[in-house]
C-alpha cells in the first residue's frame, strides 16, 4: 500500500466503492485488494506493465491480419511497404541510456574536463 498508493486508492473507489481503505480491517482490506481484477493498476504497477493482457492479444491479432491482408496485396508479393506492427508500439523497451553527459553549470563541465585531461 506504500509503494503504490494512489493505483490501490483508485482501484478500490473503482471496484468496491471504497474511498479510505485505512478505515477498513487489515484482513478485508487485504482480501478486497487481492481480489481486484488481473489488469487493475496496482496489479500493472507491481508487475511493471503497462497494459493489460487483453490489449496485447488484441494488437496481436489485428497485427496478424494486417500481414495476412498485407501478403495479398502487390506490396506484399514484392515484399515491400511492410505494415507498422501494433505490439510494437505496446511492447516499447526502454530506450537505452545516453552515452553522453550532462551537466548543471558550466563550471561543472570544466570541473570534468580537467579531470579527464589531469588523468592523461
């Protein structure tokens, strides 16, 4: 509850109609929050996705569709203008991090310059 507290306020107001879940004993509590559906938010939060499984199958499917109507046409046949794939789109990673640096102030920048240059 303290990791995600507005996701379990929000899916508690939304199920059960219940606004202060601190009111409520522990055990119900606990109960009515394991209780809650699979693409709740505080369920999204602790596994760290973004959308529901339901989503993903869907963009799946119309993914296969799309490919499947795509095949037919004369860009298909050729190989050429390959449909965008929505599970993309549901499935972005992270993009890695930059490789380069930033700084707050000029002065930390030569701050950092004259390190590099000082260990050469």
């Amino acid at each position: 509850m303290d990791k995600y507290p507005d996701e379990l306020t929000c899916d508690m107001v939304e199920e059960y109609g219940v606004f202060d879940i601190k009111r409520l004993p522990a055990k119900l509590a606990a109960t009515l929050a394991v209780g809650l559906r699979e693409n709740s938010r505080i369920k999204r939060a602790l596994t760290n996705t973004q959308y529901s499984d339901e989503r993903i199958l869907l963009a799946s499917i119309a993914d296969s569709l799309q490919w499947l109507v795509w095949s037919r046409t004369e860009d298909g046949i050729k190989g050429t203008n390959q449909p965008k794939r929505f599970i993309d789109y549901y499935l972005k990673r992270p993009e890695p991090e930059s490789k380069f640096e930033s700084f707050e102030s000029p002065e930390d920048f030569w701050e950092w310059a004259n390190s590099i240059t000082e260990n050469n």
